[in-house]
C-alpha cells in the first residue's frame, strides 16, 4: 500500500505522541516537553524526551528518535501497516484502499514468509537428526552453544536432493522455487531439486525478525565453502545485513555498530556479549547496506579478516563509502593481526583481545591514503606528483562540501608528513657568521613572518610547492595567524591557484586592512623586483623561519635541562650548547638581513 507524505503527515498532526508513549513508559512533564527513562535502553537517569508540538521522541542516551508511527514500529514491534492503522483508527482517520496490485504483492510477500518460517523450522529439525551429527560436531568444535543454535535458528540441509522438497510439498512446488529453496531447471521435463544440500543452515532475517533467506555451509569438503540464497522476491543480498533485527537495538545501547565479514564472525562476537554485529552476507559492501549500517550508526566499524581477501574488503568498502560520507557519516575500520578472524581472537582471547583491536581502529581517511601510498611508487618525484593526484581526485568524489575539503586537507597533511620540506632538502643560499641585534629583538621575527605572508600573496605558486612548511610554521601574532590559515586554505581548496584568484579570496576575506595584500607596506623585502628573484628570495625566507623555528624548540628543551639538577660538568656542557644556539640564531638573522639586502640572490 503507497500512502502520501500529506496523509501521514495529517496522521501525525492527529496523534498526540505523549498518549501513544505513556502505556509503555512513566512521562513526566518538563516545560513544553515532557522526559522519561529511555524505553529502549537500560537508565537511571531520564534521558527521552516525547515533543507533543514537533511530534517526534529522542533519547540523548542512545540516539533513539522517531515519530509515533516509529515507536510503535520499534518499542512494540508492530509492522509499518499495522502501526498506521492503529493510530488512524484511534485519530478518526480512514486508512486509503490499497493499490491492488500492491496490495496482490503484499499478500504474495506475506505467504513467502511463512513459508520461509517453515523451511527454517524444517532445517533446525534436521540438525537433531542421525544425518546431521557431522553438523552438531562442527558447532561444538566451533563453541556455539545450544542457547545460540536456538537464538539464530540454526539448522542443517540434509545430503540428498529431494529431502526438503518431500518434506514440504504441501507448501507448494511453486513457492519453494520462488524462495529459491528450490532450483528449477531451464530445460524442460527436468524436475526441480533442492538447492541446500549437506550444509549447516543459518536464516537470515529482515528487521522484523522474518526469515528472508539462508546461508549455507559446506561440511566436509566442496565448493563453495558458502551458498546464500539466490535474490528472491523477499531477499535481496546487496540491501540485506545478517543479524540487523538483533543488533539495531543492541547498537543503540552500545552506541556502536560493528561489521565483519561472515555468519561465524557474527556469532562468535555474540557468545562474548557482542551482539551490536552485521555481516553483509558474503558479499562486497554495497551503498545499500551503508546506508542501512548509517541508519543506526554515524561511524560503524569495519573489522574484516586479517587475510588479504579481508584488506581488499575493506578498502573497497572505504573506497564505495567515500563519496557519501558527511559529518554526520563515515566509517572506521579495526585491523586485525595477519591470518586471524574476530571469531579467532575471541576464542584465543577473549572479549578483551577484541575490545583492544577496536579502540585502536583506524578513521577512513587514514586507510584511504595508506592504500594509495602502498600502490605508488614514492621514490620518484613523477611518482609523488601522481600519488597527491590521485589523493585529490578521491577526495573530489565526495559529494558534501565541507567534507570534501577537510579530506583534501588531511590527504595534504599525510602527504608532506610523508614527504614534506625535510631539513636536508632544502636548499642552501649562504651563510654569514656575524653578531646582529636580532637576538636582543625577538620582535623582527613576525617582521619576517609578515614579509613571508606578503611574498606569498603575490606569488600563487611558491604557496602551492611551500604549504607544508608555511602550515607548520609557529604563528603566535593574533593578525598573522588568521591570514597564514587564509592562505593554507586558499590553496587546499584551488590546487590550481592563480594571482587573481588568491587576490579575489584576500579581498573577500575578514583580515584586518593591515594583513591584506599590499606589498607597498612590506619594507623588508623587495616584492616589486624581478619574479625569478623575489621567488628565489621567497624560497630562502621561508627556509630562515623553518629553521628559526627549530631552532627556538632546541633553546627550549636546553633550558627546560638547566633547571634539573646536574653535575658541573653537565651543566657546563649544557650552557656551550646553549651559547653555540644563539650563535647560530645570529647567524640566521643574518642570512634574513641578506636576503632583505639582495646580497644572496
């Protein structure tokens, strides 16, 4: 049945939401809203709020929130329709006459599920049977115990071809076929056989806990080593998560949500108290089962196998994840030790080794950029050029703004905290040992600084190869600071940044009047001489801060030393130190004069 948006918005505009809540939970009125402990998490403390007004629910707790349609749906587990009728007969409302044809699809998909329930009853016979003792043991040797075969229903297919169809004839050849419990041969006169053969059976079940589809594992040798039900009209594997009807309300108590790979994995983290687990059965993540995983989480976590087959599973479902994500949507990933399954650390661990592994997951852009890193060759500038071009290009596939240029950013920050400006790259203009007032004047510094932001306000290019530095560079001047981040940004969000475009975002940008681009100003520095020149200069300024920089954390830990106690000795040894440090900050301002002068260029 399709009902309209108006319709149901009429429905909810009837329904006084604080009526529907009170039979389920204690109300108690505060303001305009009223509070109470959460019905769908354990608390002490009321943390739900019920909005008559706004005609939505939310808990603060565990970030559960809906309308009253959704609380019947959730807290009392009442289908979609039977929700609406509830409420439309308590609101004076007529629910609209179906469409018949959806309403003939309606009827069709409820006479799957029952049919479905009874092929599942029917498989967990089997596993009591003679034939299924190979199965029993396999569960024992795995520590499923018999409260989990009964918690997920798990059953066992007979070796034979015909067992199930047999057994269930009265369910009709037909339906069987449809749920894909049957294979129908293409060539005609051929007699339709069981598909589920000589395997342990696990149900999958939608988010009401019906029994939608299977996956079956081979005992004993074969291929393949899991069979899932073929798409059928109730099972869909791309847009389906094993175990959601479980772990929907255990992840809103746990405030988290965890996907690893297979039935087992999901099992074996349930007999350790973890029940807020998916798999994606069998199958590569797909948008359909993020966005399914999103509607309960804002960050699931990825914790695939620690096999290769495991890594390329992540990594395709970081990469298919990627354009979709938001600040209110992404994804981490628990990288497990080489060889092993979550199953594997829970048996030899413990729930402790597993609660370990995740507290030290990994954020998406982190994995994103370490698989690029992995697959480029960095040896050679070509090669590094190629990688910054690849990390753009990803991050150029994410479709909210915000996200796209914070990702920009952070592929920036891996990139030259990989291969930045490093100190024995950079080039050397000359050198002057001479006493200057520089170190009684610790003031020239922003001088300095101020005619590096000036030199690249003019000159786009020398910005785009000197970021890294610039980004690094200590900035304490309450003026400076903002136009350093104007300029740091200008350039992650333009990779192709141009003279007019960096004058247009300086004129648009809040800087006082004294930071903007006004090279006039600057009389340290010959900005308004030949390019070539004032680029070279710009290069050896920008060389002077970053080295002045460093200098200034050597002073510091030196004289964080000198108030510990030490021998003589040491003591002295420490204050040469110290004097060959200022030494060299002579020598640095020096080397600044110069450049201002012309005398190195």
């Amino acid at each position: 049945m399709t009902l309209s948006p108006a319709w149901l918005d009429e429905l909810r505009a009837r329904t006084t939401l604080s009526a529907v809540i009170a039979p389920t939970v204690k109300l108690i009125r505060a303001g305009r809203e009223f509070k109470a402990c959460c019905p769908f998490h354990q608390e002490k403390t009321p943390s739900f709020t019920v909005n008559d007004d706004k005609h939505f629910y939310h808990c603060f707790g565990c970030g559960a929130h809906g309308d009253a349609i959704r609380f019947l749906t959730d807290a009392r587990g009442l289908p979609f329709m039977d929700a609406v009728k509830e409420l439309a007969s308590k609101a004076g409302m007529e629910v609209p006459a179906p469409d018949p044809r959806a309403q003939e699809r309606s009827e069709r998909t409820s006479g799957l599920t029952e049919v479905m329930a009874k092929v599942a009853a029917w498989f967990q016979g089997q596993l009591g049977s003679t034939a299924g003792a190979d199965a029993r043991d396999y569960l024992k040797r795995r520590a499923i115990s018999p409260a989990q075969i009964e918690t997920f229903g798990i059953g066992f297919a007979p070796d034979n071809r015909g067992a199930l169809k047999r057994a269930l004839s009265s369910l009709g050849e037909d339906a069987l076929v449809e749920t894909g419990m049957l294979i129908q041969p293409d060539e005609p006169g051929k007699a339709s056989y069981d598909r589920f053969r000589g395997r342990l059976m696990i149900p999958i079940r939608d988010a009401r806990g019906r029994v939608i589809g299977f996956g079956g594992r081979i005992m004993g040798d074969g291929e393949p080593k899991y069979l899932n039900s073929p798409d059928t009209p109730l099972f869909d594997k791309g847009r389906t998560l094993y175990n959601l009807d479980r772990a929907g309300p255990a992840s809103r108590t746990a405030k988290r949500l965890i996907v690893v790979e297979g039935y087992m994995d999901v099992i074996g983290l349930d007999r350790a108290g973890i029940a807020e687990v998916v798999a994606p059965n069998g199958t590569a993540v797909t948008e359909a089962q993020l966005e399914r995983m999103w509607r309960l989480d804002p960050a699931p976590i990825l914790c695939f196998d620690g096999d290769s087959a495991g890594k390329k599973a992540a990594v395709r479902a970081a990469e298919r994840a990627l354009s979709k994500i938001g600040p209110e949507r992404t994804l981490t990933f628990a990288l497990l030790p080489e060889g092993k399954d979550p199953d594997d650390l829970i048996r030899e661990g413990g729930r402790e080794a597993f609660e370990a592994i995740l507290a030290d997951r990994k954020p998406l852009d982190r994995l994103i950029y370490a698989t690029a890193k992995s697959a480029s060759d960095t040896t050679t500038p070509e090669g590094r050029a190629g990688l910054r071009q690849h990390l753009f290009d990803l991050a150029d596939k994410i479709e909210n703004g915000l996200a796209r240029t914070e990702y920009r950013r952070a592929f920036n920050d891996g990139f030259f905290e990989d291969f930045g400006w490093k100190r024995n790259e950079r080039r050397t203009i000359g050198t002057a040992i001479v006493e200057t007032s520089a170190k009684k004047n610790p003031g020239l510094y922003n001088s300095y600084l101020r005619s590096a932001f000036y030199g690249l306000s003019r000159f786009p290019a020398v910005l785009r190869l000197a970021m890294e530095p610039v980004s690094y560079l200590r900035v304490e001047h309450k003026d400076l600071s903002p136009w350093r981040e104007t300029l740091v940004e200008a350039v992650i969000e333009r990779p192709d940044l141009d003279d007019d475009a960096l004058i247009a975002i300086l004129e648009s940008s809040k800087l006082k009047p004294k930071t903007r681009r006004d090279i006039q100003t600057d009389l340290l520095f010959p900005w308004d001489s030949q390019p070539a020149t004032a680029v070279r200069t710009l290069g050896g300024l920008i060389e002077f801060l970053f080295d002045e920089q460093e200098l200034l954390a050597e002073l510091d830990r030196v004289n964080a030393q000198a108030h510990s106690e030490m021998a003589l000795d040491e003591y002295l040894s420490l204050d040469r130190e110290r004097a060959a440090l200022f030494e060299r900050k002579a020598e640095l301002y020096e080397f600044a004069y110069k450049l201002g002068t012309g005398e190195l260029t």
